[in-house]
C-alpha cells in the first residue's frame, strides 16, 4: 500500500483499534481439544475412543511437566522446561521445601510443584452432555490417573489379564470417560474401558475419514511450547511478589546433568539444592490436580524426587508400539 491509499484509508483505523483491543483481551482457545460439558451437578459423560498418531513410527502419546497454581488472586500456568532436563525456576524455588523432612514443607512444595500431562488423539463417540462433538476426532489432554487406567490394559501385572491394544482403531476398546464432583473436585475413577473390542468403524472408508482427522503431537514438545528461564523466572516472581535479581543458571558438566536424570521422576525435577528461597509463606498448602488439565482434579500430584527415575518427555510412551498387529495400516 503506498502513501496515497493509506491516507485515503485511514478511516478504518477506528476499526483496528478495536480490533487489536480484542486481541488483546481475549484468549483464543484451541478448538482442536475435547473438554467435557458439565451438567448443572457438574458431572458428565462421554463415550471416547483412544486413537494413534496418524504416523505409527510416533508413540500414541507425548507427555510433558507443567507447573499450575493460583497465588494471591493469579493464576501462573506454564510448561516446566524439567520435561527435557532444562533447569526451572519454580522447581528450584521449592526444592528446599522437599529437602525440609516436614509435613507443613512438603504441603508446600506440593502446592507449586509441577503435573505430569499427556495429549492423545480420540474419537468422541457419544458425548451425553454436548452431542454436537459425537464422531469427530479431537485431542485430549488428560493426567496421571487416567494414563495409569492405558497402561494397565496396555502392560497388565497378571498373566490372567488380557491385554488390550488400547489405540487400535481395529482391535481396540472403547472408554467410559466419567466425570464426578468428589468434596467439590473433578474426578475420574469411575472411568473404564468396555469389554468388547473391535473396529472405531465399521468400513474402511469410514476408518479413512477418521485416519484424515488425526492430528500430529510433535508441535506440543517445541521449543515454543516451553519458556525461557529468565521470563519464567520473572513471571514466577511477579506472581509470588519476590523481589530478587534475576539470575541465569550456568551451564551444567556432562557429570551434572548425569546427576539430574537419576533423580528425575514423574512428579518431582532435580534442581539446585544449595539455593534458598526468598520468602517461606505460613500459609498450609492445598492440593493441586491434574486430570483435567484445569487443576481442580481430586489426586496428589507431586511427591518428593526419587532416585533411578526416567525423564518426562514421553520416555514412557516409547513402548507403546503395535507389533502384535502386523495388519495395522491404513494402507489398505
């Protein structure tokens, strides 16, 4: 546009304006993602199907650490850069608390530590609350309690129990996703798989269709998706009202970082243990959840660092595979 037209345009700046008031007020939701419609009891139920990623050489699921908290009125939620070893300054900030052999400390730390995440690709089948979503594919974020519920079809203890191959589109399961208000939070251990299995659909231009829908998860592990460690530090800060010169850690010796992947688990990261906190609120913590991803599930999310622990960023998920399935494709 040269000088001319933008002068004879300038009328609509009124409307850009606004426009940009918008934007920077809203928050654009992802509409890829399935959430449940809660009743006015604020259960819900949905008849779900677990899918693949659309290439199999890529685990059904990626799982990631967040870090999710209100404090004085503001809620602070932002992925831990702990799921690919890289140090946070929320796990560094509550690690003395660990270290501290008290209940009240470990309240504490609990209240800020970060969640365990999984994404994974599923067909709504019947959603009772919203049937609008009934036969699209969606992704689903979902916590620990119900990626214990996967494994344990996946990988059963007893040899008495028979496995399931979970996201089979033609000899998986489908699942009984039930939501509860347990003392006023979102819980899902009524959930379950049904017992019979077989096709999502009942044609191959009907699995086609579906296949079409599924969605890559790799961009949910870029480097986009996690922040920096003086902007996290800097928003942690604001939120908890600590007033201290931001600082940028030194880059760890191969022997360091050794030392960090042995004591990294599911619920805890390994960070610098000579550093204190700025300030210890009084205040007892309280439970932070996460199957829901919205932190008001009904579990214990965080525990203290345990020793001979794998990493977070979907290391548990490299098993998942579908050898026992040499018919599995879409190529047919």
């Amino acid at each position: 546009m040269d000088f001319k037209s933008f002068k004879k345009s300038r009328g609509k700046l009124k409307e850009s304006v606004k426009k940009m008031k918008e934007s920077g007020t809203k928050f654009k939701k992802d509409e890829r993602f399935f959430n449940l419609t809660k009743d006015d009891s604020g259960n819900s139920n949905a008849l779900i199907r677990f899918l693949p990623q659309p290439d199999l050489d890529k685990p059904p699921t990626i799982s990631f650490f967040q870090h999710g908290f209100q404090e004085k009125g503001k809620w602070f939620i932002d992925n831990c850069p702990s799921t690919f070893q890289n140090p946070c300054p929320v796990c560094e900030y509550i690690q003395p608390y660990w270290d501290e052999d008290t209940e009240e400390s470990h309240n504490y730390a609990r209240r800020y530590s970060r969640t365990k995440q999984f994404i994974a690709n599923i067909l709504v089948i019947k959603d009772t609350v919203n049937p609008a979503n009934n036969g699209k594919v969606f992704l689903y974020k979902f916590g620990v309690k119900l990626y214990n519920k996967i494994e344990e079809k996946l990988f059963p203890e007893s040899e008495l129990d028979e496995q399931l191959q979970v996201f089979d589109p033609w000899e998986g399961a489908n699942f009984k996703l039930k939501l509860r208000q347990v003392k006023k939070r979102n819980n899902y251990d009524n959930s379950e798989f049904v017992a019979k299995t077989g096709p999502v659909a009942p044609t191959d231009e009907q699995l086609e269709v579906i296949f079409n829908q599924m969605m890559d998860l790799d961009e949910f592990l870029a480097d986009d998706k996690f922040p920096e460690y003086d902007k996290m530090t800097a928003k942690f800060n604001r939120i908890m009202k600590i007033k201290t010169a931001k600082t940028t850690p030194k880059a760890k010796t191969a022997a360091e970082k050794a030392a960090d992947d042995s004591l990294l688990d599911d619920f805890e990261d390994d960070v610098v243990k000579d550093e204190k906190p700025a300030t210890k609120p009084v205040q007892e913590a309280t439970q932070v959840a996460d199957d829901d991803f919205d932190f008001s599930d009904d579990e214990t999310i965080a525990e203290e660092p345990k020793k001979d622990a794998t990493p977070a960023a979907a290391a548990d998920d490299d098993s998942f595979d579908f050898d026992d399935d040499d018919d599995f494709s879409f190529e047919d």
